[in-house]
C-alpha cells in the first residue's frame, strides 16, 4: 500500500513537470512566430521608406530640372 502511494505521487508530480514542459516549449514556439513576422514587418517598413524617399529624391529632381 505504501508503494502504491508513493508510484501514485511520483507519477503525478512527472505528468505536472512534462505539462510544464510542454507549456514552456508551445511558449517558446509563439515567440518564434511572433518575433519572425515583427522581422517581416520591419522589412516591409524598410521597403516602403526606401520607395518613398527614392520618390521623394525623383521630385527633387524634377524640379530641378
């Protein structure tokens, strides 16, 4: 009977730490998703003040002209 309390604690203790575990690892997966498409967002951001400003410099030239 005491074994059989003491398996059944053990047990219950290692299912609560490979939930945590697995808690962990899906937090962990999220943040990696979350942080590639702020990657993403910044470059697109990039892209459009690099077109604006190369508008901007052809306006510039332009009116010199």
């Amino acid at each position: 009977m005491n074994k059989l309390l003491i398996s059944l604690i053990f047990f219950t203790l290692c299912g609560c730490g490979l939930e945590t575990a697995g808690t962990a690892a899906t937090g962990a997966s999220l943040k990696k998703q979350e942080l590639e498409e702020g990657r993403k967002t910044m470059q697109r951001v990039e892209d459009r003040i690099e077109q604006m400003n190369d508008q901007t410099q052809a306006r510039i030239n332009s009116f010199d002209d």
